[in-house]
C-alpha cells in the first residue's frame, strides 16, 4: 500500500511541533495493538515502524492544549498534521490485521481478570503466564461496570491495554462480553431487567445473573456493550474470539416472560384445540380456553406444559445469544469466532438448540468434590464435542480445587496434568484454568489458583508449566487431528427431562444410566461420539440410546434408518416411552421402533432389591429398574432372561435381539450391574465389528486416538493407582520423552504422546 506523502509530511511537522523524540514519547505507554499500524516510507515497502493510533491520540490532546496556550496558532498547524495523520492511518488498520504470528494448535491459557489489579502489576502476570508456557487469556467476562462505568459512557481503554500487553507476550485473547454481571447503574435505573424467581421475588444487585434473559431493556444495553467492544476489537490479530455472556443457568418467571411462553406456544400448537390434544387436557381438568391460562411450572405439572418450558427456556437462550452475536458478526473479522461456555451435564436448556449457531463449543470442566472420573468426565467432553461435531474447548478447569463443593479436596499431584491431556484426547484444542489469581475480595476467596493473593506461584503451577512445554513439544503432531470413532451414543435433553420429572425410582438418574453403557463401550473401543438422535449416523458400526424417553418421528426415521443400512441400534431401558409431546406412545413402548424390534415392553417395574439376570450376558443383577419384554416375531433372540423375582419377571425376556437385513436392533430393559454391563459391551462391539483403536491396554488406562491428514495420534493416561506398561502394536515415536518404542510404561497419572504418522 503506498500513503500520501503530504499526509506523512504532515505527520513529521505534527511530531517535530509536539517535541516528541524519540518516537517513543509520542506514543506513551501501553498502546493497542488492535491500533497498531505499519508506516511504510519508502517505495520499495521497508516498514520504518509501528504506532499505536489509541496511544497517540490520547497523548497528543493534551500536548494540543499545550501548544494551544503557548504557540497560538501553530496548533492550528498541528491540528492540521493530526487530521492528516488520521487519514494516513485509517487504511492501516485494516491491513494490519494479519500482522499476528500463527496462534499454536493447542492452547493452554487461563482467565484473567486485569480491572481488578494496577497495570503496574499487569506486566508481571504476564511474564509468569509466558513462563508457564501460556498463550490464551480470557477477558472482561465480568467487567461491565469497568467498561461502561454509566449508561452510554464506553471506558475500553484499559482493556485495549491489556490485549496489547498480553500480545506482546504471545499471548492471544478471548474476549467474554461482560452480560453475566450488569453494573448497578443498570439494574438500579431498570429494575424490569432483574430477574424474578418463581415465588415472584426480584434477584438483587451484589451476584451474577440476576439479569432477566427474556427482558428487551436488557437485551438492548447488552447488544450495545457487545456492539462497542466489536467495534473496538473486531479487527485485532490478538483476539482470536468472543465468548458470550458466562455459563447460561437462571431463568426469569417475570409476567412479560410468563407472556412470551404463551405467545411461544401460541406458535407451535397454533389453536388451542391442537395444545389441547397433544397435552391430553382433559385429564384432571385441565382444559385451557384462552392462551393467557396457560401457567409456568417447572417441576410439577402436566408432561407437556413442562417439556414446553423447557423448550421456551432453549430458544429464549438462543435468542439472547443470537442478539450480541450477530453485533459482534456485524463488525468483526470473520476469522473470529463466537463461543460460549457451557457447564457439562447442565441440562438447564437444550445446549443442542442453543449451540447451533456458534462457531465453537466450549464448556467448563470442574470436578469439584473428589477426583476425576475418567468414564464421566470424557462423556462430558464427547457431548461437547457433539454439539458442533468438531474439535471443542474446556473454556474454565479447576486448578487443583474448587470453592463450592462439599468438600473441596485438592487433586492430586499429576491430576491436574492427567485430566488436561485427556481433555486433549477427547478432542479439546484448549485448555484453560479459571483462575489466574484470586481477587482479594469476592464470592470466590478460596476458589483454587495458579498465583496466591501474594502473586507468587502456587505449587500447582510447575505442573502447569509442565503442561505447556509438552502442549509446545505435541502441537505439531496434533494440528489439524479429531476423533473420530465407531460407536455412537445418542444424548436427548427431551427424554433427560421426561425421566427426571417421572422418575418412578428416586434413585433413577438418566446421565448415569447412559454411562453406564458409556464406560465399558469405551474401553473397548476406545474411542466414542455423543451424538443427539437425529444427527446423520451412517459412519457407525454400533449406535447405542440408553434411556431415550422421548422419541420423535424425525428421530424414529432416522435410527430406522441407520438399522436398514445396516447398523446396530441397541436401545437401552425407558427407550421409546414416550412422543414429541413428552405423551406415551400410543403403540406402546418402544413407540415406532416395536415393529422393526419384533417385540416390545409388556411392563416396566422400579426395584428395590436386585433382579437377577442370565444369558449371553454371563450371570449378573439388574437395579433400579427393569422391564419385561416380549417376543412378537420369529426372527426374535431373548439374549437375556430374569430369574426369580417378584414373580412378574421370573423366566421373562431382559434383552432381545432381531437381525434386519445386514442391521440389527437390540433392547435391554434390565439396568445391569457393572458385570453385565461390560459383558453386554463386550457382545455388542463383537456383533458389530468394533475393534480398539490402539489395542488392548491394562485397566486403568486411557487411550485417545485423534486423527489427521498425515496419521494417527495416540494419547495414553494412566489413571490406575499403580504403574502400568502397555505394549504397542507397531513401533511409535514418544513426542514427550523422544526415540521409537514399542511398549511404553507409565506412572499412575502418567501421559504417553505417541506418534504413528506417515512423513
């Protein structure tokens, strides 16, 4: 790009009139580099240098004043070389996008939290981040009252400062808009955009999230702040991207809210007539003749109006989302992205719903009370991933200990490394700890940290340390990779929902009836996607649904489908119960599925005392819950049967298996115990033609193949309690500790990065 030489001369006078050499002193202190720009002064493009446009037009107002009160109309002349120094500089900015170095494939990083210290501290925080081998800091998630200190008073200076001081560190930044936290002013001037609980009390200033989602006050003050902050950093090479909001929970049951789930079921039944039939409204009743009767419950009420609520609460996120993302989209580059940071098994909302938009998926993983549970844990993380079917990030982990559990039990020594590298298995391209260092004052005191309130070190931050240098030593091996698997588990918030409402069983909880097949599927296969049951499942030899309640048409034609291309679909107990309207099927359970199953659940019993089980299983006990099933076609194997029990069961089908053309279409309806559950595993992915993707390992140990252009990758973590050697099937290249092995050992929470790529 060539510059106006008038305007570059203009620049020269306006410094030579200011006084300001060197070049430094023009500039000041801590300019932006989303302003940095490149002066080019000659022709063949030589850069001469850098000036941060922020830095010197706040610097060279009061040196105007200046020269106003003692050289009189020279400052015209100045005002007149500024003016055109803004004219030179304005196409630089833009060209200046691309000026970052390339970020590294994996990131280690941690939220930071800079408005709550002097800048004069910043400078050191980040040296030790860069020690650590850090090069990702989230921002500003919670600063709105920094930001935007009154209402339309934009104060985004500071954090301008603090992207270009993390840059200057190789550190990039994800910016958090600040809506979790609104300032005082705001909910002081509308009280309309707080919150109200169900029992009709407004939440107060002095938390997080006492904002009201649904509220259009709200909504427009938020999109602003997120409008300003676009504007200002949307074209910086250092802000890789945007999180929005934090960690999405609490709901309003505010009239206006009320108002719009009318209007939203008014929109999906159309008349009442069709709420009326879908919800079974005659029982009890409950009848509803005008759209304003229609009441909020959350807990205990009609199936229907519940699943509804749920289903409202879903699009009303997304629709918050959608509001700052698309101000964010409107004046950002489009190499940006947009996040937001879940919370795991929080089933708060539809993360399905509300994740469709995003670029990303993140989420935040907290062990809290105890240590990790890799089983859990790593279907957490899967879920995740599922959400966009791409590679995710863990936006918060705990470093070492957490403030909010029972007992906040530290992990141990090497949990904390061991849990980052199987987050990375799992397909996570960043990890980052929540937090840096604690305030000194706050909800959050005892929260675990990588400095004290000293702002020395803790001892967890050596582990940490350990952890970028490995990051820096494994990107290049694992740049571009997934996972990718054979097994599928399919996930529904619908049917998490429905059982959760009706459990039947206290004790019934639908997240550990799905690991439960989870955990043994995995150590065989080793590799696992979870998936909702309408996403495309055509690249799987084995789809399992443990617990799918609700069952939809959409999601019935699919796994029909997938069983006639020739997959296995084993449904596990409570599956097909219930419709899209969270109504029991008419046909019985399971529903749309009964004729491609040959059979179908006679009854369904909550136990209380175990049920024993025999068959191609082995011999083991059913718990909680078990169904007997029927055999209605010929081509019908009972897998499994109950022994004596309360009589209703005894001799009766527990599992039954139908072959379908080149598919199959299996039913479990006892909740076997650990035993069983792995020997039902083990014949699942035996039928199906699963195999490991490393091969057999001791138990206790992890492995997580990612894959990519040039190969495959092989995360190994040992999270048995004594040291294990796992031999290899071809020799593989140890990226941690370097040289060609073929078996390697490994300590309890020991990390193997192995290499099986082609040059």
């Amino acid at each position: 790009m060539r510059y106006n030489r008038l305007a570059v001369f203009g620049f020269m006078q306006a410094v030579r009139l200011c006084h300001l050499n060197p070049w430094g002193r023009l500039f000041g202190r801590g300019a932006s580099s989303s302003a940095h720009a490149t002066l080019v002064f000659n022709d063949s493009g030589k850069e001469l240098f850098r000036v941060g446009l922020a830095g010197f037009g706040g610097f060279c107002k009061g040196e105007e004043k200046a020269l106003h009160r003692t050289r009189g109309m020279q400052s015209l002349k100045f005002r007149g070389y500024l003016a055109a120094l803004m004219l030179l500089l304005a196409p630089i900015t833009l060209e200046s996008q691309t000026t970052a170095p390339e970020p590294p494939p994996i990131f280690l990083g941690t939220a930071w939290y800079p408005e709550q210290w002097p800048e004069s501290r910043w400078e050191a925080d980040l040296r030790l981040m860069q020690q650590a081998g850090m090069h990702l800091v989230r921002l500003g998630e919670f600063a709105w009252s920094r930001m935007e200190p009154s209402e339309g008073q934009y104060e985004l200076d500071w954090l301008d400062h603090a992207v270009a001081a993390a840059a200057q560190h190789g550190i990039y930044t994800v910016l958090g808009t600040p809506t979790a936290a609104p300032p005082a002013w705001l909910t002081q001037k509308y009280p309309e955009t707080l919150r109200m609980e169900e029992d009709g009390r407004r939440a107060e200033h002095g938390n997080r999230q006492q904002f009201n989602f649904a509220n259009s006050k709200y909504r427009e003050l938020a999109r602003k702040i997120a409008e300003q902050m676009a504007k200002r950093f949307g074209h910086n090479p250092y802000v890789l991207g945007w999180q929005i909001d934090n960690e999405y929970a609490d709901v309003s049951f505010d009239p206006d809210t009320k108002a719009q789930f009318q209007q939203w079921l008014r929109t999906r039944y159309g008349t009442l007539e069709n709420l009326n039939a879908a919800w079974t409204t005659a029982y009890w009743s409950e009848t509803y003749f005008d759209w304003n009767q229609i009441p909020v419950q959350t807990r205990y009420g009609n199936p229907g109006l519940l699943l509804s609520w749920k289903r409202f609460v879903s699009d009303t996120w997304r629709s918050y989302q959608k509001n700052q993302m698309d101000a964010i989209r409107a004046n950002c580059n489009a190499r940006q992205f947009i996040t937001t940071n879940t919370m795991g098994w929080f089933d708060g909302f539809d993360h399905y719903t509300v994740e469709q938009d995003l670029d990303l998926a993140a989420w935040d993983d907290y062990v809290g009370q105890g240590h990790l549970d890799p089983a859990k844990n790593g279907a957490a993380d899967d879920l995740t991933r599922g959400f966009k079917r791409k590679n995710f990030w863990i936006m918060e982990t705990q470093p070492g200990f957490v403030n909010w559990a029972g007992v906040n039990n530290a992990l141990d020594k090497g949990e904390v490394r061991a849990m980052a590298w199987h987050n990375v298995g799992h397909g996570a391209d960043a990890v980052s700890y929540w937090q840096w260092r604690s305030a000194l004052n706050g909800q959050e005191e005892y929260h675990g940290t990588l400095l004290g309130s000293d702002g020395t070190p803790v001892p967890l931050y050596s582990e940490v340390q350990q952890l970028g240098a490995e990051f820096a030593k494994a990107g290049a091996l694992l740049a571009g990779t997934s996972p990718k698997s054979e097994v599928a588990v399919l996930h529904s918030y619908d049917s998490r929902w429905a059982i959760q409402w009706q459990k039947h069983n206290r004790d019934y909880d639908p997240v550990a009836e799905l690991v439960s097949y989870y955990r043994p599927l995995r150590a065989i296969s080793q590799s696992i996607d979870v998936l909702q049951p309408t996403d495309s499942l055509d690249q799987y030899r084995l789809v399992v649904a443990p617990g799918l309640n609700v069952l939809s048409h959409a999601a019935a034609k699919n796994l029909i489908e997938y069983v006639r291309q020739g997959g296995h679909l084993v449904l596990g107990q409570r599956s097909g119960m219930k419709n899209d309207d969270n109504g029991l099927q008419p046909e019985g359970q399971p529903g749309p599925l009964a004729e491609l199953l040959g059979g179908r659940v006679t009854q369904y019993y909550a136990l209380v005392d175990p049920v024993p089980v025999t068959g191609r299983f082995g011999a083991s006990q059913g718990k909680l819950w078990a169904e007997l099933l029927s055999a209605d076609n010929q081509e019908v194997e009972v897998l499994a049967t109950y022994g004596n029990s309360n009589g209703w069961l005894d001799g009766k089908p527990a599992a039954i298996t139908r072959k379908v053309g080149k598919g199959r279409i299996t039913y479990i309806g006892a909740w076997l115990d650990d035993a069983g559950m792995t020997a039902a595993a083990r014949w699942m992915t035996e039928v199906s033609g699963v195999k490991p993707a490393l091969g057999p390992v001791p138990d206790g140990v992890e492995v997580y193949p990612r894959y990519g252009a040039r190969g495959a990758a092989y995360i190994l973590v040992n999270f048995s309690n004594t040291p294990q050697t796992v031999a290899l099937p071809s020799r593989m290249t140890d990226v941690l500790e370097g040289g060609s092995k073929r078996s390697v050992s490994l300590p309890r929470y020991g990390v193997a990065v192995l290499s099986a790529t082609r040059e």
